[in-house]
C-alpha cells in the first residue's frame, strides 16, 4: 500500500497533508508513504525531515508512480493525478458544490474520490473532521488579523496617563470558528458579546464569558441543520434579528463574521448600512468571503476600507497558520484511514456510514447522493 502525499498548487496554499508525525504512523500501518519534493516548505518542514521520518522524497511523477492512496489538502486536477493504481483514493478537501467539473473528471479518471469535508458530524469521526480542526485555528486568527487592523488595544488598561477602554468585540455565528473567537478576543482582554440563529449556542457563549445577543419571541432555529451547521433563518427572524443586530453593530470596534450554509452562498448578515453606522477605524473580519461573504463590501483576498470601517477578507485564513494547520490537518487524515485500516488486507476498507458520506467518486460515476439530481 503506496501512500502519495502531494505539494500543494493552490494559490497561497501553504499547507501539506502529512507531517513526519503522520509519515511514521503510517509507515507503522504497513504503508509506504512517498513525499513529493518540497512539499512541506511553506509549512515549516524540511524534505531531510521526511526522510528522517522514513517516507522517500521524490519528484511529483515519482510520488504518484502506483500509488494507491493519495493525500492532498486541495484536490488536484485529476490530469495531475497520471501514474496512479485504478481505482486510486483521493483524500483531500474537494470543494465538490463549487468545483463539479474537477469532481467529474475523478471520476473520468477512474478514481475514488473522498472529500474530507463531507464527514459526518457524529461523535466517532470528531478526530477527522477536517472543518473543525481548520475553523478552529480560522477563528483564533480572525482575531489576530482584527487586532492588527484595528488601531488600538485589545485590554482595558489604567495608567497615570488615564484609562483605555476595552475593545467592544461582536461574534456572529457560533461554530467552532466563533467559539474560538469568542474565547480569543476574551484572552485578548476584549469586551466580547455573540450571536447565532440556534438557541443552543447561548450556553456556550456565556460559558467563555461573553454576552448573547439573541432575538426573543421570535422562532429561529431551535436545533441543528444538517451537519452540525445552522439552517436558514426565517424571514420574520431575519428581519428581528436585521433590527437587534443594527442596534448593536453601531456600538462594537471589532465584528467577526463566521456564518456558512453548505452548499450555498454564505448568509447576508451586515449590510452596507451597518457598516456605516460604525466609527471609523472600526473593523470587521469576514471569515466566509470565499463563499460570498457575510458582509456586503468585503472583498475576497484584500482588506479593504469602506466608510471609514476596514472589512478583512482574507482567503484560506487556516493556512496562514500553515505549521499548526498542516499538523491538524494531517492528524485529521491519518485518523480517518487509520480507523478502518484492514491489518490482513494491510488496507483502509470504509463502512457505509462513513464510506457512502464522503465518497463522490466511484466505478467511473459520480455517486454521492448530495451531487446527483
């Protein structure tokens, strides 16, 4: 059992799907694992590091040579993917409901594709989710990014001089990305208040500290959507909470937009409007920009400055932290095959659960239910 693991091309893609932790685990499963060249520079890892670890650091053709498995934080082109076993798996974030023609020609190519993102949210698959692990380090660098843009400090500080005030910081949307946020800005000394459509969440704010901020008498989502996240609110909510949180925008320094529907563009959730009624030199990190964002104005990749209000979209904001990302990333991975590692078949055979979640890919089709009509 081959095991490829790939150098990343994505524009400002720093990450890399194994680290020498993973390389040695692997290898301890009976695996042969082959590094392309350079792969881990931009996260931090030597190739010397690899080698060290045991796997065999080739070029990219050398890598792929009948591989069986093949690792990669975004997914290929599959006309990248030339050398490999029929029936070779694709492990990786496939972005499948925006990229459909890449996920068309896996399964052109014969391959298995397997998209990380679509693991079940269920509890034996916690240590596999690579949204998790990735919103996760995502929320505690919107907060840095916020603290960098914004002109003054994060703690109440008293000095000879007089008081400086707190940093008013508003999270929108509570998954794992604004939960980190929250207790981010919390350990920042920020003043922190929240808010989600799931009622749910109002424990969890208040548990880091923060204030919720929450429409009452209003119906939004009592529970979960599919997958751990939030449904679409409706629109008596929308208008309710529009007017709640338009009230509260005006009086934050520092806003953190975290809200993503699978599948569709991300919610609208402060209008242009909103950002005005803002002082200048406030800021506003929006985390789902390259899903269209939450706040109208952002701009996919830049920092930009409307009405005084610097509104941060940065791209890929998990790789900014490539070493640590690439570490969970990776532990993310191995967790998955490892777990249905087949020792007299020396290799990974999923159950239907699992298996039937994260498989596009298969015989020559495209066969997850959630990309067929």
């Amino acid at each position: 059992m081959k095991i490829a693991v790939l150098r990343e091309t994505a524009e400002g893609e720093r990450r890399v799907a194994a680290t020498p932790e993973t390389v040695k685990k692997f290898i301890g499963l009976g695996a042969t694992v082959a590094i392309e060249a350079g792969a881990g520079g931009t996260a931090s890892i030597a190739d010397a590091d690899y080698a060290a670890a045991g796997a065999t650091v080739a070029d990219h053709a050398a890598t792929l040579a009948g591989a069986d498995i093949v690792l990669a934080v975004q997914g290929p082109d599959a006309a990248s993917l030339a050398g490999v076993t029929q029936g070779a798996w694709l492990v990786a974030a496939l972005n499948p409901f925006a990229d459909r023609t890449r996920i068309d020609g896996y399964a052109a190519a014969g391959l298995e594709a397997l998209a990380m993102e679509f693991m079940p949210r269920i509890t034996r698959a916690q240590s596999m989710d690579i949204l998790s692990s990735q919103s996760n380090l995502a929320g505690y660098k919107a907060v840095l990014d916020a603290a960098a843009a914004y002109g003054r400090a994060f703690p109440m500080m008293m000095t000879a001089a007089g008081t400086v005030s707190a940093a008013r910081v508003f999270v929108m949307g509570v998954g794992v990305a604004g939960l980190q946020a929250i207790a981010t800005a919390r350990r920042l000394g920020a003043q922190v208040s929240a808010t989600d459509v799931r009622s749910a969440t109002r424990e969890q704010i208040q548990s880091l500290g923060a204030k919720p901020i929450f429409v009452e008498n209003v119906a939004g989502i009592e529970g979960e959507g599919s997958g751990g996240y939030a449904g679409e609110m409706s629109p008596e909510y929308q208008a309710a909470q529009a007017e709640l949180v338009s009230g509260h925008i005006a009086k934050q320094d520092i806003v953190i937009t975290t809200a993503l529907i699978p599948g569709r563009p991300a919610p609208r959730l402060i209008s242009a409007a909103q950002v005005a009624s803002m002082r200048p030199g406030s800021v506003i990190v929006d985390l789902a920009v390259e899903s269209g964002g939450n706040v109208e104005g952002s701009v996919a990749g830049e920092a930009v400055v409307v009405s005084g209000v610097t509104i941060v979209g940065y791209r890929n904001v998990a790789s900014r932290l490539a070493a640590d990302a690439s570490a969970l990333f990776s532990r993310n991975l191995f967790n998955f095959l490892s777990a249905f590692w087949d020792k007299e078949q020396g290799k990974p055979v999923l159950d239907d659960e699992i298996g039937d979640a994260i498989r596009l890919t298969q015989g020559g089709k495209v066969v997850n239910a959630r990309l067929l009509p």
